[in-house]
C-alpha cells in the first residue's frame, strides 16, 4: 500500500525541481525525503526520477503517476475538511500575491470583521508559483493573483492595471505626469525583487542607456514605499500602490499590464466564488476608485 506521505514527498520533488527543495516544503531532512522517494520506487517496480547534478528528470512512470497522485491528494484534502467541517465553523483557504497592495487586504479583514459572517478566513501570502501549486494540491480553495491567461485552473478575471514609476514627492521631476526612462540616468533605484516585470524593467532601462546604482534590494512594497518617500532612490510598482509623500508619475512607452483576479482550485471550483468571504473580497475590488488601472471589461 502506498501511504500518503511517499506521494507528498513524490509531488513535491515535482514541483520544486530538486530534492533539498522539495525537503524544506515538506518539513522533512534530505535524507529523509530520498528514503521515501526510494520507497515508492521499490512499491511501484519502477524508477521515477533521473537524478543528475544539476536537476531531477522524471520518468515514464512519474509522468504517469503524477495526475493520479495529484487527485489523490487533492481527494485527501477534500476529505480532511469534510471531517473538519463537521466540528468547526466553514474556512475559506485564500491565497494573497506578495505583490498585492498591504492596503487592499487591510481593507478586506476590516469588512470580514464587520460583516459578521460565520466562515473564517485563512489568508496565505505567496509567491505566483507558490499560490499555483498549493491550488493544484488542493491547500488553497482560491487565490487572488496574477492571471496568465495558461493556468489549468478556473479563473476570473477583476482588474487590470498598468505600472509607473514611484518617486519622492520632493524629488526634481516629482511634478511630471511623464517621465522617460532616459531622464533617469544617473538616479538610485531600489530593486523589488519580487516584482513580476523586474527582467522586463531591467531592459528597458538598459536600452536608454540607464544602469543606475541599486541600494537596496527588497521584498516588501511597504518598504520600497518607504525608502523611496526617504528620498533613497525611486523603483517602479504596479499603479494601484500609493503612498503620503510618494508620488506615482507614468514611465514613457512602458506599457506592462497585469491582470489581477482569482484563481480557482480544482478541488473547489468556482463554487467558492460564491462564499460570502469571496463576495466581500470581490466587492472591495470591484469598489475601489478607477486610479490607474481598469476594471474587466473595459
């Protein structure tokens, strides 16, 4: 019999590429990891990864088994919140982009406080990646995200906005509506590692000429917001962030977009949609001031 834990380490190793990767997301030593790996290999006949130095390669027999293992997981999930259901007030698992304004989440805890409802809400911050794969095995019921338009899973689009530059508003050329990236040579800007367009930034200033000088390299917006209200450098941001102090001119024939919406679990559906906790969410967004960015359809 194949126990759960050997198709948790089997998908994991999947999903984060190598096996010290896969270790940590599980909780569990290297060594340990491996041993189940061997494990399953030895319950199945089969080997089910080419291990080099560099990655991990699945074989025939991994490619097979990872749509079942997925499933499995996904039906063992469903049947821990059935039982769990049972005992306690219903839970909506919902995943938040890093890169998703502080302000807007803040926002939602306040109306789920004052709406009263019954369901409680378990927020989970991540990564694209990290939101993606914990929908597909089943840990998150919904996620509002990034929208790629090459997801399996069900999704519905809410918002999309585009990307400016955010400055000090004391700084030379806070006064501008457009600013081209050429006429920032020589600025400091702080690198948002977790920005989804950082290659794309990165090139654009390169053909202008402009390398700037980078001093500091963070993953929290709050903090770019601050460091850039000091007077530290400047950074581009999705156009739904602001900030006192912190003005929000447009970059030249920089024309990004994103799409922001939910991204629905295949274990849950689009069913969750209409939790109440979800309606709230969608109604903040909805309801938000047209500041930059627009509305789906439109």
């Amino acid at each position: 019999m194949v126990d759960r834990y050997l198709l948790r380490y089997f998908l994991a190793v999947i999903d984060q590429g190598n096996f010290s990767k896969a270790a940590a997301s599980c909780n569990v030593s290297q060594p340990t990891l491996s041993a189940g790996i061997a494990k399953l290999e030895t319950l199945l006949g089969r080997p089910l990864f080419i291990r080099t130095n560099r990655r991990v390669e699945l074989t025939a027999a991994a490619v097979d088994l990872a749509g079942h293992a997925r499933r499995i997981e996904a039906e063992f999930a469903a049947a821990e919140r059935a039982v769990q259901s049972a005992a306690a007030p219903a839970t909506v698992r919902l995943g938040v982009l890093g890169s998703i304004p502080a302000a807007w989440i803040e926002d939602y805890a306040a109306r789920l406080r004052d709406s009263g409802g019954g369901e409680r809400v378990e927020l989970v911050e991540g990564r694209e990646r990290e939101l993606a794969e914990r929908l597909a095995r089943g840990n998150l019921d919904v996620a509002l995200t990034i929208l790629r338009g090459d997801s399996r899973l069900p999704a519905e689009r809410l918002l999309t906005e585009g990307y400016a530059l955010a400055m000090a508003a004391t700084h030379r050329l806070a006064d501008r509506d457009m600013i081209d990236g050429a006429e920032l040579a020589g600025e400091p800007m702080i690198v948002r590692r977790h920005c989804e367009l950082l290659s794309d930034t990165s090139r654009y200033f390169t053909a202008r000429g402009v390398r700037p000088f980078f001093p500091a390299r963070v993953t929290s917006d709050d903090r770019a917001l601050r460091l850039v209200r000091a007077g530290l450098g400047v950074t581009v941001m999705p156009e739904s962030f602001h900030a006192p102090g912190v003005v929000r001119p447009r970059l030249a024939d920089f024309g990004f977009t994103r799409d922001i919406g939910l991204l629905f679990g295949e274990h849950a559906g689009r069913a969750v949609r209409d939790r109440p906790a979800i309606r709230i969410l969608v109604d903040l967004i909805e309801s938000r001031p047209v500041d930059g960015f627009a509305r789906r359809g439109v």
